[in-house]
C-alpha cells in the first residue's frame, strides 16, 4: 500500500482501522474515510501493537481492542522512548516532559523532518479530507432501504413441513432451536457440553455441519465480550465486485452493503431484483441451483458440482457480480446438495480461477436452522447467508401458534434473522475476532 503511492500512515489507517462502525462521536468525515476504505480492504483486528517506519516518520498502533499494551515517554532532550512495559530504560523522572499510553486505535507518530509528534486526531483529520469520501459513499454504496420492497410470500405449512422432511429436521430441533429463537431473537440457553456421539461414528445420517466443531481462543489470542465490548464489534459488510486496492476512486465503494450476514427471504429477492430493469450493471445476478440427482448418487454428486464449479466462472466472465447458490425446488429426483460443500467447493474455484474478487457468493439453503451452520458457511466463503427454511418455519410457528405464541409471522422471521447473527457475533468473539469482514 506505502509502495504503491499512499503515506504510511494512510496505509496503517486501511490495515487496522479503529473501531469506527459504532462510534455516534467520530467526526463523520473520518467515519466515512473508515466506511470507504472497508468496501476495499478487510479490517484487521489484532491484538497487536504494531510499530512503523519509512525513515522519515516512525510511529506506532494500537489494535482496535486495545488488547496490547504501548507506553510511551518524551524527555527534555528530545529522547521519545515508546515500548510495550513501563521501565525498560532507567530514565530521570526530572527529564520527562510528556508519558502517556496508546489507546485502542489510536496512532502515535514521529515525523524526522519536522522533528514533531503527530497527534492522532491530526494524522487522521488531513487523511479523511483528502478526498469526498462522503459523496463517493452516497453515489456508490447500495443500502437495502434504496432497493423497492417486494411482495411478501407466505409458504403453507404443508409446504412447510414437507420440505423440513427433506432437509431432515426434527421435532427437537423445530422446538429447541427454531422456536426458542424465533419466539425472543435469541439462542436458546443450554448447558455446556453434549452427549450427543460425533459424527463420524454416529449410526445415523448426519449433517455435514456436525463433523466441525467451534474452536475458542486461549492465551495470545483473547477471546472478547460481545456485550460489553459491542463498540468494538461489527457484522456489517460489503458485496460486490473488488476494485483496484491502488487505485481508489467513487467506484471501488461500489458495492451493496450489507448490515447482517444473515439476509431474509425479501432481502433476497430484492437483490436478485436489483439489475431487473437493466440500470445497474454492477448488480448483475447470477442463480445456481445447487441439486443432484438422487439415481446417480456420489458420482453424481461430484459431476453436478464440477458442473456447477464451471457454470460459475461463465458467469462471472459473462458480467455476474452476484453468485446466489439455492437448493430450493427439490423433488423425488433431484436432492439438495449439502450446502457447506457446494459453497467450499465454489469458493475454492473461484480462488483458484482468480475470479473470488469480482463476485460476492450468497447461499440460500433449507439446512441451515443454527448459529453453527451460519458460522461454518461464513467461514467457507459465504458473503451472506438466507435460511429460508429456518425463516419460514419460525414464520409457520407463529402463524400456527406452536411453540410461538404471540409473535407475529413477520417478527417471527426477523427474530430469526437477529438471532441467528447476534449467534455469529458471539462465535467470532470466543476466537477474539471483532469483525465478520476479519472471520471470513
């Protein structure tokens, strides 16, 4: 980034941004400096306090978390002593003119020539007025509240249930997982621990989502609080086709913004509606259904998603910018394909063909029904997850008033919806990862 034309402490800024997202005090010029940038390049969080120079300026950073410890000391003389613990040099109390700590986010620098501090709010006032970012935000970036609303769809609940039959739900999972969230936007508490047998030796058909198993951060890697650290959190992001990371310009934000990683039934419908009528080409929608079919079995199964794999790249060579992956429209010969393979699978190709940039990849799947499933997706390349079939249940409870009483079937699935991304937050934050753009 320094080498390809931006100072260094522009680049730092890109690198490990503050956590800005949900800061109603920052200046809005440099929150739209953080938002631009955001479109273009992944925060990463840390924890670290990283030290920077290119020979004229030196500084340091602090993670967002302020999970690193950075001290520093000025004295009379002009000695700037900056390190991780207090007393690493024996320094005359009399001769300290200024100490001090760095604070999560913040930057300290030293310029050579000028043979100054920098402060902070000085460094990052002149970067984000270098350039309109604000208007470049207004003219590019897509919000879902831009996009018209579409007529609703309600399911039966015969077609409800006879699609929970092919992604195999239960009883128990339609009561303790669905429900408990659909009734409150909340996981349902449980105890730690289970005595249910891994999948790999279990004798009955599992889901490819119970043969991975959630890790937590221990020792260099603090996990965070996603409650009382909410400030420093976010699951917002960016869809869209990648611009050029040296070459920013109004079109490298470009891109619809996503405020969940968790998208509803009519979220998706007005993306794919977004380049209906034509006028935005950036948007173009590219659906690929993600079914095999039954008689062939495993053969089949790893023809269709080869099929599906080259399918893909015509797409984006054609001008796609947005792969949906649906297994919807099952039937007696055609099976959904397990939705954690089809993406990995996709993902990787898109990786290997150099195409992963140019196309944001939203999976639509009937089996997902938990916080675990969402994760997994989005830690194998999903932009955005729709569970349609989690949502519809939770909206066929309400209506039915099984297990949801109360509740209306629209606050049913947007309770799911909040539910099941909040769950994400708290899986990110047990690896100490702060944003989703940084768990992808």
């Amino acid at each position: 980034l320094h080498l390809g034309g931006r100072t260094l402490p522009h680049a730092v800024m890109m690198m490990i941004p503050e956590s800005w997202e949900n800061d109603t005090v920052m200046d809005p010029a440099r929150r739209a400096f953080y938002e631009f940038h955001s479109s273009i390049m992944e925060a990463w969080d840390g924890p670290a306090c990283v030290t920077f120079t290119d020979g004229t300026q030196i500084g340091a950073v602090l993670d967002r978390n302020g999970l690193r410890p950075g001290r520093f000391w000025v004295t009379d003389d002009g000695l700037v002593v900056l390190a991780s613990e207090a007393g690493v040099l024996d320094l005359d109390q009399a001769s300290i003119v200024r100490k001090g700590r760095l604070e999560p986010g913040r930057m300290f620098l030293l310029d050579l020539e000028e043979h100054r501090i920098i402060e902070d709010d000085e460094i990052k006032g002149q970067l984000a007025s270098e350039h309109p970012y604000d208007e470049w935000l207004y003219s590019g970036l897509v919000r879902f509240e831009d996009l018209p609303d579409l007529e609703h769809i309600v399911h039966t609940h015969a077609s409800v249930t006879r699609r929970q039959q092919v992604f195999g739900y239960t009883e128990e999972e339609v009561r303790k997982l669905v429900a408990p969230i659909a009734r409150t936007g909340a996981e349902a508490i449980g105890s730690m621990g289970t005595d249910t047998p891994i999948a790999a030796i279990s004798d009955r058909p599992r889901q490819l989502f119970d043969y991975f198993s959630q890790l937590f951060a221990q020792v260099t890697n603090p996990p965070l609080d996603s409650i009382r650290e909410e400030i420093v959190t976010s699951l917002a992001g960016t869809m869209g086709p990648e611009k050029n990371l040296l070459d920013p310009s109004p079109a490298s934000c470009r891109m619809l913004q996503l405020p969940f990683p968790v998208i509803d039934n009519d979220e998706l419908a007005k993306i794919r509606h977004m380049n209906k009528d034509g006028d935005m080409p950036g948007f173009s929608v590219h659906v690929v259904r993600g079914l095999y079919d039954v008689a062939g079995g495993g053969r089949a199964l790893k023809e269709k998603i080869d099929a599906i794999c080259a399918d893909v790249s015509r797409a984006v060579a054609d001008g796609a910018r947005i792969i949906v992956l649906s297994d919807r429209h099952s039937n007696a010969d055609l099976a959904p394909i397990p939705s954690l393979l089809l993406t990995g699978a996709v993902h990787h190709h898109m990786v290997r063909e150099k195409l992963r940039t140019q196309a944001g990849l939203i999976v639509e799947t009937g089996d997902v029904r938990e916080v675990h499933h969402v994760a997994l997706l989005i830690g194998f390349g999903a932009t955005a997850v729709n569970p349609y079939l989690a949502l519809e249940t939770g909206e066929d409870l309400a209506r039915e008033g099984v297990f949801v009483q109360g509740v209306e079937p629209a606050k049913a699935a947007r309770n799911v919806v909040y539910g099941l991304g909040k769950g994400v937050l708290k899986v990110m934050s047990k690896m100490g990862v702060s944003t989703v753009s940084s768990y992808t």
